[in-house]
C-alpha cells in the first residue's frame, strides 16, 4: 500500500484555514455529534479581546470536557472568540 506524505494535506489544510484568520491559528481536538473531530481556533481568540464570543465554536470546544465531567462548570472552560474552523471528521494527526 502507499501512502501519501502528510506534509502536502497539511499545507494544504494551513492554506485554506490561514484565509479564516487574522491571527495564528491552532488545532484543539473536538467531540462534534458524538465523534471526534477537530476545529481551529485563533491563538488567543479567548484572550485577546479583539473577537466577540462565538458561541457555537464555544459550544463544541466546550462538549469535550463536560461529556467527560457533567459536574464542570462551563465557563471555567475557556471560551472561543472569533472564527472557527470545524471538519467533522480527524484531518490533524
């Protein structure tokens, strides 16, 4: 079997995502409808005060920690400011 190399999907992904953003952008692993997947986020879209809340990435980012513990309090979870990139499947290993 062969296998392509990682690094072209990668830049690629960078590519298009890098559009989204005015920031660095990071990777966070997400529990999307039950599955994993991951979303991209500003770098310090929860610190920076230069995006409102976005409440459905926050939503999402947050579902991972609170299927896990239901006693968490939500916004002890930080929050996601400004845009988001969420593929509904892995795509960053």
């Amino acid at each position: 079997m062969l296998r392509a190399p990682r690094e072209p999907m990668y830049d690629a992904i960078k590519r298009s995502i890098r559009l989204h953003f005015d920031e660095p952008f990071e990777h966070v692993t997400v529990l999307y409808e039950n599955r994993r997947a991951d979303m991209f986020v500003g770098e310090t879209s929860a610190i920076n005060g230069r995006h409102i809340r976005n409440i459905r990435a926050t939503e999402i980012y947050r579902n991972n920690a609170l299927t896990r513990d239901p006693n968490l309090d939500p916004e002890e979870i930080p929050a996601i400011s400004g845009p988001a990139v969420l593929f509904e499947k892995i795509v960053w290993t």
